[in-house]
C-alpha cells in the first residue's frame, strides 16, 4: 500500500512538472521571440533613424556648397557690358529729360517777362491814347488849350520811351550819314556841306536799348 502511494504521488508531480515546464517552455520561446521581434524593430527603427540624420547632414553640408556657389558666381563680360550699355541709356534719358525741363522752363521764365514788359508798356501808353482822345472831344475851340493839351500828351510819351529804354535818332544839318542809322531818302545840292552829309531830317528813328527799332529819314548832300 505504501508503495502505491508513493507511485501514485510521483506520478501526480510527474504530470504536473510536465504540465508546468511545457507552459514554461512555451512562455519562454514566445519571450524569445518578443526579444528577437523586438530587436528587429528598434535595430529598422535605429537604422531608419540613422538615415535620417544622414540624409539631414548631407543636405546641410551640401547648402553651403550651393550657396557659394552662387555667391562666387560672377557676371560673364557680355552681361556686363549690357547691364553698362543700360546704365548709360538709363542716365542718357535722365539728362534729356532734366535738359528739357531746363529748357522748358526757361521758355516759360522768358515768355513771362516779355509778357510783362508788353503789359507795363501798353498800361503806360493807353494814357496816352486817353489824352488824344481828350483833345478830339473838345469842342471848345480854344486853340492854346488845345495845342497845350497835345504838348502835354507829349510829355508823357516821352517819359514813356525814357522809361522804357526808347531813344530818339535825330541827327543833326551836316553830320555824316551814317548807313547803321540813318536811311537816305534823296539827294540834293548843297554847296556848303561836304558830299554825303545829312541836310535834313524828314523823320526821327528810334532805338531801344541800343538797338534800332527804325532808321532815321534824312536827305543827304551830293
């Protein structure tokens, strides 16, 4: 009886040993393989990462490449020489446009004072004009009042040609003719002058700022 039980004890633990270190053997490999799976991945996951970083390096060591590459670039003299010939046209247009601004406004800055030294001679000579008119309504008869009134007007006329730079060419009896000034209109003798001197005045010339606006009208002596 003794016997049996201990056969029967062993053969309990014998199963049960069985049963147990099957599992054990089972959990182990399935632990083995988590391990080997799980190296696999981190080695793809470190290796992936490693490529990464490397492909990061080289595009950053390469940038700079690119970047000096561009910066030492140089214009070829061709470029050069059209980006000159733009300049130039470029200044070229500049200065004819500022020449003829410059031009422009000096039209317009002599237009103007020409257009006021015509308005101040044509204030002052209207006066005059006021003054002949005057002289033609006066129905009074008075012959001195009359003669008084022109002599006034041509008082004012000429005050109007001094101001005005305006000077009379009147030469006198004898004087040489002179052809810058004087215009000979006949010929007479005259005994007593030298041949080609001035007899006569038939009309007074003027001049303005030295300038002859009309010859005088003279005789001459033969």
């Amino acid at each position: 009886m003794k016997n049996k039980f201990y056969a029967l004890i062993n053969y309990i633990l014998s199963k049960f040993i069985a049963k147990n270190l099957k599992n054990y053997i089972v959990a182990l490999h399935a632990s083995k393989l988590t391990l080997f799976y799980g190296k696999k991945i981190m080695e793809n996951n470190n290796q992936a990462t490693e490529n990464v970083v490397q492909n990061e390096a080289e595009v950053v060591n390469e940038a700079p490449n690119e970047t000096v590459e561009v910066a030492v670039e140089e214009l070829s003299p061709l470029e050069k020489l059209e980006q000159e010939v733009a300049e130039l046209k470029d200044d070229k247009l500049r200065t004819l446009a500022e020449m003829q601004n410059i031009q422009r406004r000096s039209q317009e800055e002599v237009k103007k004072a020409r257009d006021y030294a015509i308005s101040n001679f044509a204030r002052e000579i209207v006066t005059v004009r006021d003054y002949l008119e005057m002289a033609l309504k006066d129905q009074s008869g008075n012959f001195e009042m009359l003669k008084m009134g022109v002599d006034l007007t041509l008082q004012q006329l000429i005050k109007i040609f001094d101001a005005q730079q305006i000077k009379e060419i009147n030469p006198q009896a004898k004087e040489k003719l002179d052809a810058n000034l004087h215009q000979a209109m006949s010929t007479v003798e005259e005994h007593e002058q030298d041949s080609n001197t001035i007899v006569a005045v038939m009309q007074k010339g003027y001049m303005l700022n030295g300038r002859v606006l009309r010859a005088a009208m003279v005789t001459v002596a033969k």
